[in-house]
C-alpha cells in the first residue's frame, strides 16, 4: 500500500536511486536513515504501540507536555500546553493551551481538539489505551472525566495521582493530538478514523508524512509552519535495511546518514573509518532472569540469592554483549525518575556455591526455554557453565519468540531470559510490573506483569508502597520511594534486572545533534542539522 505520496519526495526518492555509487551523499537538507521498520502495524497514535510506528508519530505529532531533544534529562516541558494548574484536591488538572498552532491541514489547534484526542483514544481502547485509562478514565464517563473550555483542557482523576506521574503518562504517543475535523471527515463506520488514520496522520508535529510503503520505508517532510520554527532537515527518509552488514556499507559510502541498527562487529569494523563516528544511547530496554517461583527449587531464597552471582556480568559485557548493554540491577532504566543505580551483585562462583552449601543444597537440575535469538542464547549459555560449577544442572531448550513469550504468559517457563521496555516515561511503568502482583493466583492471569508471569508473591508492603508512590506529589520524595522499593526488591526478588540495552548509532560527521530517544521517547528529527 502506497500512502500519499508528494510530487517533491518522488523526485527526491528518484534523485537518489539515480545517483552513482561512488562518492555518493545524500542532500544537504535531507536525513537518510538506515532501520528496521518492518513493525510498523498502524500509525494511528490510539493504536500504535510498536517501536517504529512511534517513531513516525512523534515526529508528525504534538502533545500537551514533551521532552526538549537538546535537553531530555530535564524530563517534561511544556509543549501545546503553556501551563498547568492542580487543585487544591489533586483530583484534577487544568491545561492552559497554545492558540498559534495550526494542523497540517491548516485547521487551528483547539482545546476542543486536544480533549477529543483523549477521550477518542480512551473509547477506541487500542493496545496503549491503558496508560490513559490508569487514571480512571473508561468510555461510558470519558467525556465527562476530560473536558474543554475555550483554550483550556482539564483531567478530571479518580485519585490524587502524582502531578509527575499525570504528565510522564502525557509524554506518550497515545496522548498525542489529531484534528478532528480532519479525521471526522475520514470516519467510516463509527471508527473515530481509526482505518484512515492507520496509514495517514492528521497531526501538528515538525514533519507530515509524505509516504509510508510498508516494509520498504517512511517519507517525511518539514512542516514549514510549524509553531516551534521549520526543521532544517527538509525531508527525512527512513529505509527499512534489516541486515547489519548492509548498514554498515551504505553508512560507510556515505548513502545514508544514520545507521540504527548494527551489531557489534560492524560497530568495531566501521568506527575506524574516516568521515563516521559511533554514539552510544542508553535505551530503556532491560534484559533481565526471572526464576519462576512455582519452579521448587527457584523458589528457594539460597537459589535466588545463589543465582544473583552466577551471572557474569562483566565478562558478557566485553565480549559478545560488547557495546550492546551495560550492568544495571535495578527495574528503572537510566534516565528514569527515582532510577537506583546501585550493583549490589557481583559474579562470584565460590560465593554462590557457599551460599547453597548452608542452605543444604546439594545439587539440582532445571530445563528451561530460550529465544532463539543470539544474544539470549549466549547468555542462557554462560549462566549454564557458572550453574555447572556451581553444582546446578541448565538444561536449554531453544524456541521461537512466540512460542516462548506463550509460555512465559503460562507461567511455565522456570528461567526466562528476555528484554523489557518502558510503556511510558514515569517510574510507575516498570514498578508496577516488577514489583507489583495484588493477585498471585493463575486466575487471576495477570500477563502484563512480570511479576505474575513469573509466579512471585509480591510482599504486601511492595504492592502498597509501589501504589503509594503513584500519588506522592512531591516529586524528589516520589523519586525516594522508588529507590527504597528497589532496594527492596534487589534484597528479594527472583526476577532480576542484569543489564540494560545500549543504542549504538552509526552516524556521518557532519550529522549534529542526532537524538535516539534514549529511554524515555522515540528519535526526534527537528533538532537535526548537518554540517560542512
């Protein structure tokens, strides 16, 4: 399927597949990025919820908060909201909004547009509708809940939530603002533009996409009247390269701008070549072990403790994990309010092996399942051999991520090896899947928590303290709790965060200002610029 594709990007796209290979550059006005995009499943902000999907949208949408891509350690900033105002009961927040954008059809962004987006997102209740929905809103009383007036917007919640936590949850792609009248217009069927929107946009944001082919690439271009001033960067164009290798030279023959996703030996072969330079992003992606406690001997704290130090962190870091990840013990990724930065654990043999010795434990023998991917087989792999000398017998069956992600949601993997990302910017994101599980029976088939999957019975206190951070409003003692939750949870947990996920990005020299997204959004262009 071939979405609206402009006159200018046809001759750009022409331009380009026309041009010689040798000394080849891309245009000085123009960001060619090289990515795996085949995840794309909808564009539709209520409804995308993959990783590239939210990167398109980030880029033709604009949200009430956002996060400054020269400045994202700052956290939320005021975006199509000037101010906000809470009151005095915590029960609701009133947004004061911008009135000097327009839409990319020229229509004027209203309040009234912004109060629909909500409450169109909340009806439409898509895959992402639950970090709305969170506060209380459902589609009988969203109207009621999110309402407008004049150049005002007010959330109306059913706790006094965090002021921090309200406007983290905005950050996110579901809570960006379409025009109304625009997808109104393209309604079919009582969707609320739902089919349309899939594979157009109807946003303010710095770019309008110009084309999207499914599988083969995303066609962006500036938004010249865009309310925070034109991006330098004209068109963007992001081809879907799955191969590494295939980045790498088209990187390195300076055909594209950016390459996203290399492995490690193409970083190391490429980052000695003249005119590119390597960056290296933290993500939000934790890969972490979860020792399923409905597993006997998992489920005995020696194991768990034992397990902690059987994992060889430093050596899987400088070799096959090399540049990829870094060790990180705690359920909060860099870049998170409250994140613990804290390594309590070390690889020890002789300590782990001790450990099990004065719990009686002489030996055992566990069969897990493991994603055929590589770098989750080697890790699988390295524990094997730590286990072995440890007296603990891994035996590894290799699935497909399906099929282990099916068992997992089962409870029926006894050691899962395998990443978690954020949903949203707040800490509430990952604490409330780490370290929150109300209801540790199989009926209760709680599969969006880590904790359930894995069968841990989260301590009352965790559960209650991981709610009440939620609804501290000051936001330092906010981020305490959640430092002194993951104290906590590192001193019991069986699931255990190892190490977190590294975006290596290959980029030519002249590039400035290139912002992955780290681990609170998706890639920002509008800050781009190129250099001589």
């Amino acid at each position: 399927m071939t979405i609206r594709i402009s006159s200018r990007a046809l001759l750009l796209a022409s331009a380009l597949a026309l041009a010689p290979a040798a000394h080849a550059e891309t245009p000085a006005d123009t960001l060619v990025v090289a990515h795996t995009i085949d995840d794309i499943i909808s564009l539709d902000p209520a409804q995308s919820f993959e990783f590239s999907g939210n990167d398109v949208n980030n880029n033709t949408y604009d949200r009430l908060v956002d996060f400054d891509p020269l400045d994202p350690d700052a956290g939320f900033q005021p975006s199509l909201a000037t101010s906000w105002e809470v009151a005095e009961d915590g029960l609701s927040i009133t947004f004061t909004l911008r009135d000097d954008v327009t839409f990319h059809s020229g229509n004027p962004l209203r309040a009234e547009d912004a109060a629909w987006s909500l409450q169109r997102a909340v009806k439409l209740d898509k895959t992402p509708a639950f970090i709305l929905t969170q506060f209380g809103f459902t589609p009988d009383n969203v109207e009621e809940m999110i309402t407008f007036e004049g150049n005002t917007l007010t959330l109306r919640l059913d706790q006094p939530y965090a002021q921090s936590f309200v406007l983290n949850c905005l950050t996110a792609n579901i809570a960006s603002v379409v025009d109304k009248e625009t997808v109104m217009a393209n309604e079919q069927d009582g969707d609320l533009g739902n089919a349309w929107l899939s594979t157009n946009e109807a946003g303010s944001g710095a770019y309008v996409l110009a084309a999207w082919r499914p599988n083969e690439q995303v066609q962006l271009t500036a938004y010249e009247e865009y309310w925070q001033g034109a991006p330098e960067m004209k068109r963007v164009i992001v081809r879907n390269v799955a191969e590494s290798s295939a980045q790498r030279l088209l990187l390195e023959q300076g055909d594209i701008d950016v390459a996203r996703n290399m492995t490690p030996t193409d970083v190391q072969s490429i980052s000695a070549v003249e005119g590119v330079k390597i960056l290296d992003e933290p993500r939000g992606r934790i890969l972490y072990m979860g020792l399923n406690q409905k597993d006997e001997l998992l489920s005995n704290p020696a194991v768990i403790e034992a397990m902690k130090h059987l994992v060889d962190y430093e050596g899987i870091t400088s070799s096959f994990l090399q540049g990829q990840f870094v060790t990180h013990q705690s359920f909060l990724p860099l870049g998170y309010l409250g994140v613990l930065e804290e390594t309590p654990w070390t690889y020890d043999v002789e300590k782990a092996r001790q450990i099990l010795a004065d719990a009686g434990i002489e030996g055992g023998t566990i069969t897990t399942r493991v994603r055929d991917l590589r770098e989750y087989i080697d890790v699988a792999q390295t524990l094997q051999a730590s286990m072995a000398e440890a007296g603990l017998t891994l035996n590894i069956e290799q699935m497909t991520g399906a099929q282990v992600l099916d068992a997992y949601r089962a409870r029926e993997v006894p050691i899962f090896l395998g990443e978690w990302g954020p949903d949203y910017s707040d800490p509430n994101t990952n604490a409330a899947t780490f370290a929150y599980n109300p209801d540790n029976s199989d009926e209760a088939n709680a599969v969006g928590l880590l904790a359930w999957r894995n069968a841990y019975e989260v301590p009352a206190e965790m559960n209650e303290a991981t709610v009440a951070a939620t609804l501290e409003q000051d936001t330092e003692a906010r981020a305490e709790m959640y430092r002194e939750i993951q104290r906590r949870y590192q001193a019991e947990a069986p699931i255990v965060p190892l190490f977190q996920r590294i975006e290596q990005v290959g980029l030519r020299e002249n590039v400035q200002n290139w912002y992955s997204g780290g681990a609170v959004t998706s890639v920002i262009y509008r800050q781009v610029t190129k250099g001589e």
